[in-house]
C-alpha cells in the first residue's frame, strides 16, 4: 500500500474541510476514496467539488461496507461517533474519529473495546496537540525539572457564538442532539490538551449553567474546580457568550509559572531555587525568590488537522506514532461528564466516577429535550443509535 484510501463519512464544516485538505494532496499519503452524508445538500456539495463518477453515499454504513476504503475519518454528530467506529472496526478498517470521542463514557468505552479486539488503527483528531506551544508545555512539565505542578487555571472564553450559530442546525444545543453545549461543543480540544498536559485531577465540582446567555437548553458557561492526588488544584472557566474573550492558560510549578496566552505565546517565569525549598529555608517572612522572565522559544510548528492526518496515515504504513491515541479520547470526556454530573447534583464528583449514574440522568434530559433528532433515545446500555451521518 502506498496510500491510504480514505472514506469521509460527514460533510459539514470539519467533514468537507477534510475533504478538500486530502483531495488536494495537502496529506501526500491519502488518497480520497468515498464520502457519505445523509443531507442531500451536503451530498450535492461533493458532487460539485469532486469529480464526475466519484462515490458518494448516502449513509455512512454504506461507505463502510463499500469495500472502496482502508479507513474512515468520522466527522458526524456526537452520539454517532462509537457506532460508526466500532462497524468500521467490525468491517477491518482504521478509523479517525472527530473530537469528541462520544457523548458519555459507557459508549466510549465499547469503542475502545472494539478498537483493541481489531487489528486496526485508532486515532482521535486532536488537532490542537500540533501546536508548538502546547507541545512545548508538555514537554517541559513532563520533563520533570520544573518540580511538581502546584496549580492550573484555563480561562478559555473566546468561543464566542451568537444565536444564529445555535439556530443553524435542528440539533445544535439539545441534550438528544448534542449531548453538551461549549464543553462538548468548543472545549474538548482544551480538556484534552488540559489532561495531557497536566494530567487528570481525581475531583471535580463545577457549575454549568444552561441556557445563560442564548435560547438553548444546554450549558453556554461553566466555571469548575479541580483537585489532583498530588495536592494541586485547578480551575476551568469556558463561555460562548464572552466577547471580548479570554484564552490563558497558566501552570505554576514549583520551579515557576508557565503562561500560554491565545495558544501563540509561552512565557516561562522562572525561579532560581524550589518555592518549597526556598519557603523552609528564607529568613525573612516577605522574602520571594528570585526569578527571570523568559520567552520561550519554540520549533515553529503547527499541522493542525493535515498534521494528525500525515501521522495517521504514517501509523497504517509505517507503524510512526500517533498524534494522539483513539483511547486517549475517553480522558478529556471524563472531565467533561464529571463536570455536567457536578451541576446536574450539586456535589463533587471523585473520579473514576459512576458511569451509569451519569447516563442515567442524561437519559433523563435527553427524553425532555426540546428538538428531537432521530438519534434515537436510549435509557438502558446506550448502544442502539441509528449510525451514518
């Protein structure tokens, strides 16, 4: 194989830019072989943008057993992210899934489990772990010479959407259609960077508030507290209806602070000694120790989604790593899923936390959510969503 044939199942706004990303050759080990959506209007789209004659399904199910594909990249609505997966892994094919992985934890965990009964590739297009700032704090805080992490504050409030954004679609912002508002929307790029980067907290307690700034029936502002085994706390503030809005990513550490402003800046303030060593060891009680303030330089990179794509593809031919592991996609899920389980019972969630209590109670809003999808309400084990696109 000298290239991966690649299927699209979804051609809305990540779908169709995959689309034209790979059929212009912009990941030079691709090749696109068949695409699917279930509106006609997307499937004209692609009739007008691709050649003559070129497959063009229906139904994501129908690509995936057209024989025309080595792997499918899964750009479709929440819930139907696990099903899809898991068919394609069933029918030996590799699968990129579009963030996020699913809607709750029970279905993922089934995804991953097909995943690891294959023989195939699993990936999740975390895009955001391209950025050379992002790799860079990674790579510093897992070093381990900056001492352990003392405190994490993510203000990401720059996903501004006005009611419009929310109107466009019968099943944008509804518990049956999305499953979430900004944290399963906009933020599961900043809960996974948020967890590889600093790894996962063991309680959580936030306040998700529904509906705040816009008519919809989800959350559109949440503030949560974090607390890690190590003694460490976090916070994570996100909103769609901030403008102007905020996106600063800080991380102090016992040997100083790292601070990410707008995902395109890292300044590094670092101390000349350990906080802890030098709080024991000062003589005076309003002593602070010394520190220089550093830009901090990177490589420059930045793929974004054709980067996830080119690894990917190297990973079916070459056996190269990953950007991130399909697996990995459950993490930034379960900081989610903690989160909307925190508001919906007012109380700390410890995690691991109770997977089917979370369904439960998201079964319970998905049956009164106001717009009704076809996705098809399931209140028991979650497996039975109609798949395609």
């Amino acid at each position: 194989m000298d290239k991966v044939k690649l299927g699209i199942i979804g051609l809305g706004n990540m779908g169709s830019t995959h689309v034209k990303s790979v059929f212009t050759g912009l990941v030079p080990e691709m090749e696109l072989a068949a695409v699917a959506d279930r509106l006609p209007a997307r499937r004209d789209w692609a009739a007008g943008y691709l050649p003559k004659d070129f497959p063009i399904f229906s139904d994501g199910s129908e690509l995936i057993k057209s024989a025309l594909v080595d792997a499918v990249l899964i750009a479709v609505p929440h819930y139907q992210h696990p099903p899809l997966a898991i068919e394609a892994f069933n029918a030996k094919l590799h699968v990129m899934c579009e963030k996020p992985a699913g809607v709750y934890l029970k279905q993922v965990r089934e995804m991953i489990k097909a995943a690891e009964g294959s023989s195939q590739v699993f990936a999740m297009m975390f895009n955001q772990r391209t950025n050379c700032y992002y790799r860079k704090m990674y790579d510093m805080i897992h070093s381990g010479e900056l001492g352990a992490i003392k405190r994490v504050s993510w203000i990401i409030t720059n996903w501004y959407r006005t009611q419009a954004y929310y109107d466009s679609g019968d099943w944008r912002a509804t518990w049956d259609g999305e499953g979430g508002g900004v944290l399963l929307n906009q933020c599961p790029h900043n809960l996974d960077l948020l967890q590889w980067i600093c790894g996962m907290p063991n309680k959580v307690r936030a306040f998700c508030h529904n509906g705040k700034w816009h008519n919809i029936e989800v959350e559109d502002d949440v503030t949560a507290y974090f607390e890690y085994s190590n003694g460490a706390t976090g916070t994570f503030i996100t909103s769609t209806g901030d403008a102007p809005g905020t996106n600063r990513l800080e991380v102090t550490l016992e040997k100083g602070k790292l601070v990410n402003e707008e995902g395109n800046t890292l300044t590094f303030y670092e101390l000349e000694v350990n906080e802890r060593e030098f709080c024991k060891t000062a003589k005076g009680g309003f002593d602070k120790p010394p520190m220089k303030v550093i830009k901090v330089e990177t490589d420059g990179s930045n793929e974004q989604h054709n980067g996830v794509l080119k690894a990917f593809a190297g990973k079916i031919l070459h056996g190269t790593p990953l950007t991130a592991e399909g697996k990995e996609g459950i993490h930034g899920l379960t900081l989610s899923n903690a989160m909307h389980l925190s508001s919906w019972l007012d109380k700390t969630i410890s995690l691991p936390m109770d997977e089917d209590l979370f369904l439960e109670e998201l079964n319970k809003r998905r049956a009164q959510s106001k717009t009704k999808t076809g996705s098809g309400v399931v209140f028991e084990s979650g497996n039975s969503y109609n798949n395609g696109v």
